[in-house]
C-alpha cells in the first residue's frame, strides 16, 4: 500500500431507505464510497440491518487504505446505533473475515 497521508474525511448520506459512506481525500475531486441497503425482511423481525451492497475506491485514490476506512466508519456506526450487517460486498465479507471480533455485528 502506498504512503500517503492525505487527509480523509467520510460522511453518510441517506439515501432512500439505505445510504452511502463517501470518503472524501482532501486535495482530490475523487471520492470513495460504501453502499448500503436495508434487508427486506418480510415483517419477520424488527432487527435494523444494513446489507453493504459495493465499495468503490478510483484508482486515482487507491493504495490510500480508503475501502478499509469506509468499512470501520460503517463497523463504528453499527456499534453506535445498534445495527446489525450483512456484508453481501466480497471487500466487506473479507474485511469481517480479517476482524472475527466484528462478528457480533453480523446479522444471522
């Protein structure tokens, strides 16, 4: 991965009944981002879950760690508000592969 300290700055923006984290790299027009979506759960359980649908980085910010940033702000959120995830994204079912301690935040 490259050096590159630039700072970055995430933001949620909600969108519909799902949102989108979108990493923000101070001096770049580029930005990264998470999409999220609400599970359909067919009035079987009140459980709020986010399914994290795609993780987009551009190659003109790749290298920066941006994706692993997106994924721990949605990781953070969960355990501020009590949701649970389903990482349908392969970059967010390897990072909760990488983290077992975030396993508790999967939703069954």
């Amino acid at each position: 991965m490259a050096e590159d300290h630039a700072k970055v700055t995430i933001t949620h923006h909600v969108q519909g009944q799902g949102g989108k984290y979108v990493a923000h790299v101070d001096g770049s027009e580029h930005t990264g981002y998470l999409e999220w979506e609400p599970r359909d759960s067919a009035g079987k359980t009140k459980e709020d879950v986010h399914v994290a649908t795609h993780t987009v980085v551009p190659q003109a910010i790749g290298g920066r760690g941006i994706a692993g940033q997106l994924v721990e702000r949605l990781v953070a959120d969960s355990r501020k508000y009590g949701f649970k995830i389903v990482p349908r994204c392969s970059y967010v079912a390897k990072k909760f592969e990488d983290n077992p301690e975030w396993e508790s935040l999967r939703a069954k």
